[in-house]
C-alpha cells in the first residue's frame, strides 16, 4: 500500500530491519524479510512533507576566528526525525519515505539505536547500531549487534564526530552483547583505519555486490578489548622491603587540536615516513595513524607506496 506525498509515492511497509552497514552512510540491501503493513503515523507522514519542501538550509560552524561549540551526541528523539532525513536526502540523494520509516523504527524497536550530533537544535550527523541475524549482514557472518552507516554534515567534518558517534554506539550494544560486528565494503580505505583506531580487528572476507571490488570485510570488537578486566588481587604476603625495578614512564596524552598541529608542522610537500612521525612526534603509532586518517578525510594529506605520506 502507499500514499502520495508532495507528489512522490511513498511505499509505507517497511523492512524489519535495515543492514546498513558502511561506515561512508551508503546503505547495504534491506533484509528479505518485511513486517506485515502497518499505518504509518501521521508525524512521520508530515516530516516527509516538510523534507520534500526543506530549503536545504543547516546549522554552518561559526566563522573562521571562533570555534563553533562542539555538537552534542544523544540518542534520537521523534523531534529529531525530520532534521536527520534532511540530512541523508541532502547528502546521499535518498527518498524521504525510506530514511524516514527507517528512522522512526530506530526509535521504537529495542534491537537497534540511533545516535545523532546536534549543533544548533539540528542533526549534522549520525550513526546506527543494529541487530542483525546470521547471514543478514553477508553470506557467513555472524548473529548480532553491527554498527550501521555513519553520515557526517561535510561543513562539520574533522572534528572527531564520526568517532563520538562510534563510542556511543559501542556504549550501547557493550550493555546487550559482549561483541559488536561490522561490515565495509573491502575499497573504503578511510572506514577501516577509523575502526582499527577503536580497537576493531578483521575477522574475514566475503564476496559482494556492494563493493566496488566485490568484496567486503567483516570486523569486530570484543568488550574486553575496550573495557579491560581488573588486574588480579595481590598476594596476601608482605612486599619485599626494597623494591628496585624501573618504573614505567607514561606519555601524557595530546589533545586532538594540539596533535594535529604537531602532525602538520612536520609534513610538506615531500613525502615522509609514517613511523618518522611517530618517532619525531613522541606519539603512539596508533595516535598517528588516526590523526593521519583525520587529514586524509579532509583531503589535506596524500599517501604513497611504502608508508609514506606528504600533504597535499
């Protein structure tokens, strides 16, 4: 059944769940499986209206000169709907009807989440958790929580948005399951690195449509990697009097603005090592590598074979 909407037919039986499941915000197929036809509420029917109409307008950061306060990350609210289908319509070219029904579901069924960053009372980007069951995500993968598309506002972009979403996100399936899943298709070279840089370890590979290579790649992330378990209790005898091993020197960490200058002052047109930086920059490689993948986004560094990197 469907219904006409500012001039669009909009199909209102929905999928039961969506695998969305490419950090880039592109959509993967829907499931086979589809709910029986429901009434489609009369809110989500009048956010499609207001999208269609939507004169695109956004929330833009303060100019440069002043920093724009950091958007706030908290779970979608039917308030936010219309605001978050602006942005995937005005960003991947989509129907209102399908972003909308699908959004509107993230609210109401217990076995997905949506988090969205908010700046000025509207959404500039966001991110999906799901459960998905076996084979859902891709032939072979497993039952379970998957993050879904991640969707950034390109005005606010480079400011670690993509990766609060993703920790929200863990925060939530980390209360229902002990392993969180994800999939990207095997020629999105940003995707991973944000993954890898949060603990994410590839577990296979698989034939898809979905990728330009036709391949994709499933990952995961166990709790214990993120939350690690207390150290064992201490034996009951006493200390040795004198305890003379060399203690371990901590490096206090570098805020992002301060680490990406750090990055930056030592690139240039010349290609350098990776590993250079991270020895000139007193960094963890892990530190490097996503501050490089920040740059890269942002189309600001360039990489070449052998590990090297320059900016553009």
């Amino acid at each position: 059944m469907s219904t006409q909407c500012a001039g669009v037919r909009i199909g209102w039986s929905a999928p039961c769940r969506m695998s969305g499941i490419d950090a880039t915000g592109v959509s993967a197929r829907p499931s086979a499986f589809r709910v029986p036809f429901v009434h489609c509420p009369l809110w989500l029917k009048r956010l499609i209206s207001q999208v269609l109409g939507h004169d695109a307008r956004r929330p833009a950061p303060a100019s440069a000169g002043s920093q724009p306060p950091a958007p706030r990350i908290e779970s979608l609210t039917k308030a936010d709907v219309t605001s978050a289908v602006e942005l995937a319509v005005r960003i991947l070219r989509v129907k209102p009807g399908d972003r909308g029904e699908q959004f509107a579901s993230d609210i109401t069924d217990d076995l997905r989440q949506m988090f969205v960053a908010k700046a000025n009372g509207q959404v500039v980007a966001y991110g999906r958790v799901v459960e998905l069951a076996a084979d859902e995500a891709g032939p072979g993968t497993p039952a379970g929580y998957y993050l879904s598309g991640v969707l950034v506002d390109p005005a606010w972009r480079r400011r670690g948005i993509a990766s609060e979403l993703t920790r929200a996100r863990l925060r939530w399936a980390f209360t229902r399951t002990d392993t969180v899943f994800y999939v990207t298709g095997a020629d999105n070279i940003a995707s991973p690195h944000l993954h890898a840089a949060l603990g994410f370890q590839e577990m296979k590979r698989f034939g898809s449509a979905r990728s330009a290579v036709g391949e994709d790649v499933l990952s995961q992330l166990g709790a214990q990697l993120t939350h690690p378990a207390p150290p064992p209790q201490r034996s009951s005898l006493p200390p040795p009097a004198v305890i003379d091993w060399p203690q371990a020197i901590t490096q206090a960490p570098v805020a992002d603005d301060a680490a990406l200058e750090l990055i930056t002052e030592r690139l240039g047109p010349t290609p350098v090592a990776v590993d250079e930086l991270v020895r000139q920059c007193h960094l963890s490689a892990a530190a490097v590598a996503t501050l490089l993948l920040e740059l890269e986004l942002a189309g600001r560094v360039e990489r070449h074979p052998g590990n090297l990197v320059s900016l553009r």
